[in-house]
C-alpha cells in the first residue's frame, strides 16, 4: 500500500487510493456526502454499481471511529445520523446487513451525548429493541450496543426505559442477546449493564446543575422499574444468574501458585451481572424466584465458594441472598442445605 501524504504538520494526512483499489470506488469511499446518499437512496445511478448500502454505512462507521474520531463531525454534518437511523426502521427490515452497520454506526455517534437527543427524536432506541430480534447477530450485537450507549447517558435514559416498559417484550428484547450463542461477550455486556442502569436509575431524570435543594430531591422510580421487570421478564433474573456464576470462560490453573484467572471482560460482564441481580433481589417477586427453589440457593451458595469469582462478584451474590432470606429462624429453617447439597424439606 503506498504511504499516506502528509501536508504541513497541523494538517489533515491525505488519504491514498491503496494499490489495487479501483480510483472511482476509492473516491467515494472519501466522499461523505456521496456515502450518506447512498446509504439514504441506494446505488440508483446508471453506470456499474460501485458500492451498496451496507458498504456505504460501514465506511460511514470507519470515518467515525478513525484517528479517534477526528472525522466524526464531517460524518455528522453530512446526515450520516439520519440516514442511519432510517435504515434501522422497520422500512428495512429485509436487509439486515445494512441495519446492523445502521446500528453499528449510531452506537459510535452515541458515545457524544449531546447527539443521543436527536436519536431518541428519531425513535432508535425503538428500532434498536426491534434489532435485537432480527435473524443477525451483527445487528444484534450493534443494536444491544446503541442502546447501552443511549441507555448510559442520563438525558435521553428516561426515554429509553419508558420505550421498554411500553413495549410488549420490551425487556425480553434484551434479554435475548443474553441467551444467542452467536453474539459477542462485549454485546452481553452491554445487555447486562442495560438491566443495571433501569434497575438502579429507573427513569429519573438528570438533577438540575447544582443538584436539588436540600429534602426536595424527588422519589425514584427505580424501585417501579425493578418491579416492572421482575412481573414482565421473570428469565431476566435466570440469565443474569447464569453470566454471574459463570466459572467456565477462564483458562486452566497450573497449581496453587497460578489459580485460575478470567479475562477482564468476562470478570466486567460477571461483575455487572452479580450487581445487577442485587439490585432485583430487593423487590418480593425477585426474593420469591430466588428461595422458591432449594436448586437455586444452592447455586448462590456454589458461587460464594468460587476460587474463579471476584470478591465483588461473591458480595453481590451475598447481597442478593441475604435480601431474599428474611433472616428469621423460620426462614433459614426452611432453606436450610445439608454438607451435600440436600436441602431440608421441612419433613418429619
């Protein structure tokens, strides 16, 4: 590939069309307006079609993540949002490909918080529910990332909760990236911390700049957002057990010396998944799930054991059982669980 052409040193490299490229694709490859056209209308020209829709939203994506985003702003203010947000309408549901770098696209932009407005005006977070179900894990894992991002920023996450709770499904939308074989760790990540910020946040808005004055701070819909998902996504619950007790994605110890470490993501996607189960475990449905079955307390029990688990992961998970238990002697009479893993039935 010939070397990029520097001007002086403050200004922008000038790109090179690489050896082998055809010019004209290259050219449109650097033509922001052209690509937003393409991704809006289709390649409707007369001559030999250089470059489709998907192509053209993912070189869209390239310009905006590259050199850090330096061109970020050229994508926007050709109408690359817009068009983006178009594609991942039901409109084009029949191309999923596209969709998904639609989605891959706004789920960068959405890390400016001062463009995730605009999408939720735009109903993405809508169309991004929709994603989650598509037949495409691509677009599963950008859709589950653009609502992460839109649910992160504290401004449009009101918006974005309601649209779930509304939602028939809504909360199983997401879930479902949690239970597809195909979709990546960093996309069961995003799922999770989607759950964690509705439970802990719900659909409070941001606090005026200087906070609230002092007792007037207004009641939390947090615990109405806990309650909504535990009666309306009870697996939620089961899925977030299963990530959070997940010994198995580590690479074998060698000795005592060497235990068993897992990779940082995976210790991040535990470690939410375990807060965001101590965050449910306050509501009585959540408690109910959690005690109604000795199986189940015995699998928090196994995890508080884990030489794999962090010792966050671990204090969650006690966390969540000690909310679940009323610590009463009757309680702990019936849940009580033998050396062996035999639980006390309560019989004569």
């Amino acid at each position: 590939m010939p070397p990029k052409k520097k001007k002086k040193d403050d200004e922008p490299v000038e790109e090179v069309c690489p050896e082998g490229m055809d010019p004209d694709y290259f050219a449109l490859t650097q033509n922001m307006g052209g690509l937003v056209d393409i991704a809006k209308n289709g390649n409707k020209g007369s001559g030999p079609v250089l470059m489709d829709r998907t192509q053209a939203l993912t070189q869209l994506w390239t310009h905006a993540v590259a050199r850090n985003g330096a061109r970020k702003d050229e994508v926007v203010t050709a109408g690359a949002l817009d068009a983006a947000a178009t594609v991942c309408s039901p409109k084009f549901a029949a191309d999923p490909p596209a969709q998904g770098a639609a989605a891959g696209l706004l789920a960068v932009l959405a890390k400016d918080p001062e463009l995730c407005p605009r999408m939720i005006e735009l109903k993405v977070d809508k169309f991004a529910l929709d994603l989650c179900h598509c037949d495409s894990t691509a677009a599963n894992d950008a859709a589950v990332s653009l609502l992460a991002r839109l649910m992160e920023n504290p401004n449009t996450r009101p918006a974005v909760v309601k649209t779930t709770m509304q939602r028939i499904a809504g909360w199983e939308c997401v879930v479902r990236i949690l239970r597809t074989p195909g979709c990546t760790i960093e996309a069961r990540t995003d799922a999770v911390r989607f759950f964690n910020l509705a439970c802990e946040h719900g659909r409070d808005e941001p606090p005026p700049e200087g906070g609230y004055p002092e007792g007037s701070e207004p009641p939390s819909s947090a615990p109405e957002v806990r309650r909504h998902v535990a009666t309306w996504c009870p697996t939620a619950i089961a899925h977030l057990l299963d990530r959070a007790c997940d010994d198995t994605a580590n690479p074998a110890g060698t000795g005592p010396e060497h235990p068993p470490v897992q990779a940082p993501e995976f210790v991040t996607l535990r470690s939410l998944a375990a807060t965001t189960i101590a965050s449910l475990s306050r509501e009585e449905a959540i408690k109910d799930w959690i005690t109604r079955d000795k199986r189940r307390v015995r699998v928090f029990v196994d995890a508080l054991r884990s030489t794999v688990a962090t010792l966050k992961v671990r204090a969650q998970l006690a966390t969540a059982l000690y909310n679940a238990c009323d610590v009463t002697a009757s309680v702990l009479e019936k849940l009580r669980l033998s050396d062996d893993g035999a639980g006390n039935d309560g019989g004569g």
